[in-house]
C-alpha cells in the first residue's frame, strides 16, 4: 500500500490485536527504523518500566493470581487481615502454643503460650517473663478447715491435690449425722427420732412388726429373745435355728485354721478390705456420709452410694405387717369386703333428736350414698354428699326402673328390671299395676306430669313410684329435699388451708383465695410439680403451642432475665444476634471457627515474591523473601525449585516421590557425592540398584529379580561373574569357623557341589522365616517335624495323615505299627512288634478306629464316638465288656464315693437332673411328677427337719410303700431318709426310715 501518515491509517479493534502484529519502533541506537511485534514489546518493555512509576488502581489482580512468591516480606500488614480469617490451617505448629519439655528462655511474643509436658503445665510469656495461668473457676489453693463436723485437708504435690475429709466422732453412742427432724436446718450429730422412719403402708417401707423369729419387743424396743452369760472375752459359740448364741468357749489359737484353696481360714486382707498396722480390718471405701433410704451395694457387699426410696424398691408385704396409715381403695379387690368385715355404723348412722324440740341431730356423712336411721321420727336420710336426703322405704324393694324425662312425659331410659316389667323407652308411663309394684324411674329432664305421672312440676332427681295400685305414681320429692337445705347449714370438714366450716363459707373462702382464669396477681411462688410444663397457645387456638419446659435439675436453679426488652435466644435460632449484642472483645480465638479464612484483600501489600510469616519476636506478622520452616513444608501441588535444595535433616514424602530414570552408571538417586552408587530404572516398569556403576540388582516388569542378571528369567535369578562356577549364594550362621551351611553352585560344578552342608554338626533345617518344619541334626542324624530338637530318630510336634486304606466295606488296614527292636517285620510277629493302630469297617461300612496287640482287638472307637473295650461294636459313648476297677469313679462332675445332695427349703417337684442325688427338704414337702421318670430310676430324700414332711404322688402317679399294697400320699417322718424307685411308668416303691 502507499506511505500514510499515522493519523491516516486504518484503526485497529483491540479484541483483533495478535500477538504477531508489528509495530514501527525507532531505534536509536542504529539510527534506523525497525519492526516488531506486539508480543515482543510487552515481554521486553516491561523490563524497561522504571520502578514505582504504575499506580496500584492501574493493577487489576483476579482472585488467587498473585502467587505467594511475588508477595514481598512485611507485605500484609495487620489492617489488611480481615477478622475471622485466620484459620488454624493458617497457622504453623509451635506457634500459639509451644509444646515443651522445658520452657524456653523467651517466648517469640507477648500472649504466646507454652505446654509443659512433663507435668502438662501451661504458661504465657509476658513479654518479660513466663506466667503460670490459672484458669477461670480454677482452683489454685486450698485451705484446710477442721472447725465443723467435716474436717478438710489437702496436700498438694507436682500439680495434684489430695484431698481428704473425715468426721469427728459422735459425742455418745447411737447417734448420726442429719439435720432436724421434720424440717430444713443445720445438720449435726444426734440420736434417730421416730419422725425419721416412714410409716410402714403397703406401697411403702417402714415400720414392721416385730413377731418372732429370735426377736422380740420390749416396749419400743426390738431386742434378741436369747439369753447367755455375759462375757468381755472373745469365744467360740454354739448357736440355734435362729442364729442366736446359745453357749460357747474361749477361743485359742489353735481354733484358727489356716485358709487353703478347699477350707476356709485365716487369709490375708485385700480386695475391697483393708487393715492398719494395729490389725483393725475396715472396708476399703469411701462414700459421701449421710442417712439413706436406699443404697447402692457393689459385688463385695459394700455400699457404693445413696439415694432415696422410691414406691418400686419397697417389695410387696403381707397385710399382716401393716400396724398404720391406710389402704387406698385401688387395694382392695372387688367382692373382697364381706359383711363381718364391715363395722357396726359402717353403711347406716344412728341417731335422732336430743331435745324436746324433736329436731334431728344429723351426723357428718363418711360417703355419698350412706344411710342415717333417724331412731325418734323412724325416718330414713341418703347422704348425697352434701346433706342427708330423706327417702321413703315401702314395703318390698325398691326397683330402679329407668328414668323419666317430664318435658315430653315419655321414658328416656329402662333398665333390665324396668324393660322386665313393661316400662318401654320412648313410651309413657304405664298405668301403676302389680306388674310393676315398687319400681321407681328418677326423673333426668325438669317439667310438669301428665298421664300417669303426678300432674305438678317435676324437677331431676325426683322419684316416680308405682305402688301397684291407682291411677298414677306416687312421688318422691328429692329435689326439694336437696333445694330446702341451704349451703351454710351444711357442714364442711377444714381441709388443707381453708378453714372454714360449712359450705357457704367455703366456698366463699375459694372465691377470696382463687386465681381467676382471666388472670392475675400471685403474692407467693408459683411451684409446679413434678413432670408438669408451662404450655402456651399463641394469637391462635390452633395444633401447635409452644411448651416451656426444664431437664430433671440435680441442684436447685435459677434463670435471670435481664432488665431490658428483647427476644430470648435458643440454641435452634438463627439470625437473632446481632453485632450490638456482643461486648468488644468479647470473642476470642477459640471462639473463631476452623474453616474461617481471610480473604486476599484483607491482607496488606507487600514487594513482589514475598511470603507472610511471623516476625523474629514472634509477636506480629511480615512479609518475606527468606522463609524459614521450622517444621513441616506441606505443598499441595506441585512445587519447582530453580536451583539445589538442601535439606540438613530428613526428607520425608508421605505421597509419591519422583525422579529420573538414571543409569547404572549414573544413578538417579545417590548418597553424598557417590554418583555411581545408587538407586536407578533401567527402563518402563523396572527398578534397579547399582554400585561402582555396575548394575547389581534388577526388579523387572514382571516382578522377577536379578541379582547379577540384568534380564532375570525367574522370580529370583542369581548369576554370578565369575567365569568358573563359586559361590552365588550362601548362608552364613557365624558358626564355628565361620563357613557356610549351604551353599548353591552354578552349573558349571560337580552334581555333588550344588548343595554342600558344612559348618558345625553338619545340620539341616527346612521351614519358614518364623518355624523350622524338617530339621535333621548333626551328629546324632535324629529327625525332627515340628521340633529344631529332635531326641529320637524320628520325632514329631503335629498331626500324621496316614492314608492306607479306601473307604470301603470290611476293611482291616494298620496306619501306625510300634514295634520291638526285634521286630521282624511281619505283621503277623505279634510278640515282637507289640500293638498296631488300625482302621477297620464291618460288612455294612461303618468304620472305626481299633488298637490290636497279641490277643486281637483290644480297644476301638467308632465313628459315632463310641468307645469299646473287649468289644468290637460298642453301643454307648463307653461300652465295656469285662470288669473295672477304680480307687474311685466320677460322673457328671460327682464322685461315687459320695452321694449329689440337692438341698430345698420350700415345696419342691423332682426333677430328672435329681436321679442318683438326695434330695434334702426342710419344709413344704416333696412332689413325684407324672411322666418324668422311667422304670430303673431312683431318688433319695431326707427330710432335714424336725417336723413331718408329705411326699406327694402327682397326678396318674402311683406311689406305694415296699411290701404293702395301699397306693398314695406317704409321711416321712423329722430327719427320715427314704428312698424312691420307679418300677414301671408312673408306678414308684418308697422304702426307708420315718415312712408312713
């Protein structure tokens, strides 16, 4: 194209400027003018830029392209750190805090803290000096106290306190330490008072009586009915059924036998006992001291802590037992209460006027529906619950027939009777006839009569009665009875804190005391029981409240609301606090999350190629170009490094290590300056070690090794460089001489040298790294398997599988034969071989395992488990056809020589586990049961009391005394023994002493 002046040419778009574009530029330094291209002047030019000539807002950065190199040392300065963003991953180790075993001189900075490990200690240095901490709520000292009851000491050593408390000793006998009977106050020593123990009931502990038993109570006093002569001296004694001493004798030295693992005697103190040196014995344990009404026993028997009673511990009494409170109603079964129960005025009160004025006297009532007998008008009152009612009694009973609804003057209701005797729900009254003489319907709905009902006003619970006779039914007036009595003739009984005394006044008293459901205002505490919420519906009655609730507190507490208005805060809310509700400063470093980071701009800017670290007091932060890592240099990715680095202490790489692949020559991997010694591939897939240059051992693709071969063929290829054959390999004990033990030849020797034994006693052992499995001793030429130390010729620690014989019928092979050193070898040479172990199996297959001597097959065991001796085909697990001799025979864990005694102190059944014992019963009796026993089986009981004991016959069971004929129950008489032997199914023979 023609010259153009700069301003004629065409505009270029910046998005179509390419890095090979040119540009004109004057150099000069030749005087002339050049071109070059766009990429050239920005890579060049930018060297030329003199410093500190572009402004900062010119830069734009994006986001993680400053790369840490290009920040300068001291460049992020503290405001440029955001709060929050230093996260613990930011955070090198040993810098907040200094794990040592010994403090240093000084801290890198003041607040930096330093964990002595040796005792776990923690000090901050104070710029100047390091500062034991003590913590919030810490304890740092103790002060000892001996003015109460409860005595505190302590001893402090290397950073522990022992603590140890005691209690002074009780000014007198029987005393224990509590507060006031029957109220709060200060606790102290004093004798148990009766108000300590709860009322005995039958849902709860306490009181009992005392009847017998080796006990006895003398006016409030529980005492031991025993009697015995006193005595200070320490004595052997004898003792009833009760436990009660009865007599004894002084105790010597020689009356304590010394423990053994079968007797009991005297043993040394441990386990959960202790004894001082003046050899008082006392529990090991200690508990907090106090008065419980249940406590925790550990398996020694100790008590282990305490606590209160409640109704689930307190196991069910015999009514019996109870001498106060009462019995709730839930108690008492139905139809339990008969008429010689009940007590005189119990269901109908007594009474009448006292005066000449003939005004009834009426009596409290005890229960709705009591009757009173009014003695001077001959009347008869139902107490409603309020007021006795008066009510007439015809003659016959009375019979509720239904009710009766005024209103419509229709039956509402019949009962069975009533239905029996023609009334009809929906119906009218029926005219009064014998049919329904004495029935009565209680009127529920208030109206006036018509039809055979009383034409007046009727009014609930009014009676209409059918007297048989007439045009219609007779009333009985309830409702005016009930309306006639006003509320403050009525008595009332003072309950709790009203104490008023008739119902009027009652309820007036409620309505001056009560809290009114619209609200208002409370003058005392509002205590809600146990389980018990405050619930709150909201603007709205709708499914879903809101319920104020507490945890099952342990310790009395208390909940602040602060003096100013505001939402409470939950731990399920979000969003609620703000900034003005934390107190400056109030955060600390614990109280910053982990994944918090700060952001690149929060930092301050530095020089190019600098690293963030701490400075060298280690009380602030700077920018650097020189980084010193005292501990652990952990890059994620990969990391370039332009020259030689060195490192004075261990390389370390937990994740993959690379390195070129070298030759034998020049190794990739070396120590020192020993470049030709080393570690190196020899191509794809192979590893290769090297010294002198020399390849020495190969590991190829395939898994194989070389050692000596550079191309192993086999899983391990030794070759070796010497021409003529030597030694490729051996093992070398470091015996006497120190020559080897084995010794590998190559091919090139004698077929005599490939396995060469030598060395001391010329031995031989084969096996694993860990166990020798064959060894064949010098010397003696004894071989072991199993055993390095072999005594005979052939000796064996394991299992020999002998395999001569096929599984087949009638079968008779030997796989183990000892013999004599004369043995000739003949199976048939029985006096010289001795015995044989053989297999054998009869006609049908059935194998088992025999040993055979001179006189045939002596013992054998089958494959069912069977063993026979003297016999070929056992039939029980031991079968023996001969006789046995034995100093003693045990079965099933009892030895012969004695008789299994199964001791019971109640009614007892036998059992098929009681064949061959006795059986000792003290009371109750015993029972045979139908079709436990069969034909053969025996049992003995004794009776180990004084009194007469039942054995009874089960139901299909016949039970008979030997030589008599008379079949059932039999007696055996205190201390009888007797014996019971079936003799068919469900038929037994007693024989013994004491039957009847």
């Amino acid at each position: 194209m023609s010259d153009l002046k700069i301003s004629q040419l065409p505009a270029l778009s910046g998005s179509d400027l390419a890095s090979a574009d040119q540009l004109a530029i004057v150099d000069l330094s030749a005087s002339q003018t050049a071109r070059l291209t766009v990429s050239d002047l920005i890579a060049n030019g930018v060297t030329l830029i003199s410093d500190s000539t572009i402004p900062g807002s010119k830069i734009l950065f994006d986001a993680g392209a400053i790369a840490t190199a290009s920040l300068a040392d001291a460049a992020v300065t503290t405001a440029k750190i955001g709060a929050d963003q230093v996260t613990a991953a930011k955070i090198a180790d040993n810098t907040v805090v200094n794990l040592v075993s010994t403090l240093p001189t000084s801290g890198d900075y003041a607040g930096q803290l330093a964990l002595d490990t040796d005792d776990n200690s923690l000090y901050v240095w104070s710029g100047t000096a390091w500062l034991n901490t003590k913590a919030s709520g810490s304890v740092n000292a103790f002060t000892d106290t001996t003015s109460g009851i409860i005595n505190i000491t302590t001893v402090v050593s290397s950073g522990t306190a022992t603590v140890t408390a005691s209690i002074d000793n009780t000014a007198s006998a029987a005393q224990f330490l509590a507060g006031p009977v029957g109220s709060a106050g200060t606790v102290g020593y004093r004798t148990i008072d009766g108000g300590d123990l709860p009322t005995a009931s039958t849902t709860s502990k306490g009181g009992v009586i005392v009847n017998g038993g080796g006990l006895t109570l003398s006016t409030d006093t529980i005492q031991i009915d025993n009697s015995v002569t006193t005595s200070s001296t320490k004595h052997l004694v004898t003792y009833d059924a009760n436990g009660l001493i009865t007599g004894g004798s002084v105790i010597s030295s020689s009356d304590l036998p010394v423990a053994t693992s079968s007797a009991k005697g005297a043993v040394i103190v441990s386990n959960g006992l202790a004894v001082d040196a003046s050899g008082n014995l006392s529990i090991d344990n200690t508990v907090t001291s106090g008065t419980y009404t249940k406590v925790t026993v550990t398996s020694k028997g100790v008590v282990s802590s305490g606590d209160v009673l409640t109704a689930a511990d307190i196991p069910d009494h015999s009514a019996a037992k109870l001498i106060s409170g009462t019995i709730g109603s839930s108690l008492i079964a139905n139809d339990a209460i008969t008429a010689e129960k009940l007590a005189n005025e119990s269901t109908v009160k007594f009474g009448g006027a006292l005066g000449s004025d003939n005004v009834t006297i009426f009596p409290a009532g005890d229960f709705k529906g009591q009757l009173f007998w009014d003695e001077t008008s001959l009347d008869l009152y139902l107490y409603s619950g309020s007021a006795f009612v008066p009510i007439t009694v015809l003659s016959g009973n009375l019979v509720n027939a239904g009710t009766y609804n005024a209103n419509t003057n229709l039956v509402s209701s019949v009962t069975t009777a009533g239905s029996s005797a023609g009334f009809v729900a929906g119906s009218a009254l029926p005219a009064p006839a014998g049919a329904n003489l004495n029935h009565y319907l209680v009127v529920d709905t208030s109206g006036t009569g018509s039809g055979a009902a009383p034409t007046v006003a009727l009014a609930p619970p009014d009676m209409l009665l059918s007297q048989g006779v007439g045009a219609e039914y007779a009333l009985i007036d309830v409702s005016n009875a009930i309306a006639g009595q006003s509320a403050s003739n009525i008595s009332f009984i003072a309950s709790g804190t009203i104490t008023a005394t008739d119902v009027q006044a009652a309820l007036q008293e409620v309505d001056t005391e009560k809290l009114a459901i619209a609200g208002g205002t409370m003058t005392g505490d509002l205590n809600l029981g146990v389980s018990t919420n405050v619930v709150f519906e909201g603007s709205s009655a709708d499914d879903y409240e809101t319920t104020l609730t507490v945890t099952n507190p342990t310790a009395d507490r208390t909940i602040t609301f602060p003096n100013v208005t505001g939402t409470v805060v939950t731990t399920g809310d979000t969003g609620s606090v703000t900034s003005t509700m934390i107190v400056d400063g109030a955060i600390v470093n614990a109280d910053i999350n982990a994944s918090a980071e700060i952001a690149v701009s929060k930092l301050a800017n530095g020089t190019a190629r600098q690293l963030l670290q701490t400075d060298s007091g280690g009380s602030g932060v700077e920018f650097t170009s020189n980084v010193d890592v005292p501990g652990t240099l952990d890059v994620t990715n990969g990391a370039t490094f332009d020259s030689t680095v060195a490192v004075t202490g261990l390389l370390s790489a937990n994740g993959k290590l690379a390195y070129p692949a070298g030759t034998a020559a020049a190794v990739s991997l070396y120590s020192g300056s020993d470049t030709d010694t080393g570690i190196y591939s020899p191509g794809s897939n192979q590893f290769g070690i090297s010294t002198a240059g020399t390849s020495r051992v190969v590991v190829n693709a395939t898994g194989n090794v070389g050692i000596g071969a550079t191309n192993p063929l086999a899983i391990l290829h030794l070759k070796s460089a010497v021409t003529n054959g030597g030694t490729i390999a051996m093992i070398d004990d470091s015996g006497s001489g120190n020559t080897g033990r084995l010794q590998i030849m190559t091919t090139g020797g004698s077929g005599s040298d490939e396995i060469r034994l030598a060395g001391v006693n010329r031995s031989l052992a084969l096996g694993t790294a860990t166990s020798s499995h064959l060894s064949i001793v010098g010397g003696t030429g004894n071989v072991g398997i199993g055993t390095t130390t072999p005594s005979t010729e052939l000796e064996v620690n394991g299992t020999i599988l002998s395999t001569p014989v096929a599984y087949g019928n009638n079968q008779d092979q030997p796989y183990l034969i000892a013999g004599t050193s004369g043995w000739t070898g003949a199976t048939t040479n029985w006096n010289t071989f001795g015995f044989q172990h053989r297999i054998k199996s009869d006609s049908g297959g059935t194998p088992r395992i025999t040993i055979d001597t001179s006189g045939g097959e002596a013992f054998c065991v089958r494959d069912n488990g069977d063993v026979g001796i003297g016999t070929t085909s056992p039939t029980q697990k031991l079968d023996v056809n001969g006789t046995i001799e034995a100093n003693d025979l045990t079965i099933n864990g009892s030895s012969f020589r004695n008789i299994p005694k199964n001791s019971k102190t109640a009614a007892y059944t036998l059992l098929v586990s009681d064949l061959g014992k006795v059986v000792c019963i003290t009371t109750g009796g015993v029972t045979i049961p139908s079709g436990v026993f069969s034909s053969g089986d025996a049992v003995t009981i004794y009776n180990d009391s004084g009194s007469n004991q039942t054995i009874t016959q089960g139901s299909s069971v016949t039970l008979r005394i030997a030589g008599a004929s008379t079949a059932g129950n039999k007696t055996l008489a205190g201390y009888g023994l007797c014996t019971v032997l079936c003799v068919a199914s469900n038929v037994f023979v007693v024989g013994g002493a004491g039957l009847s």
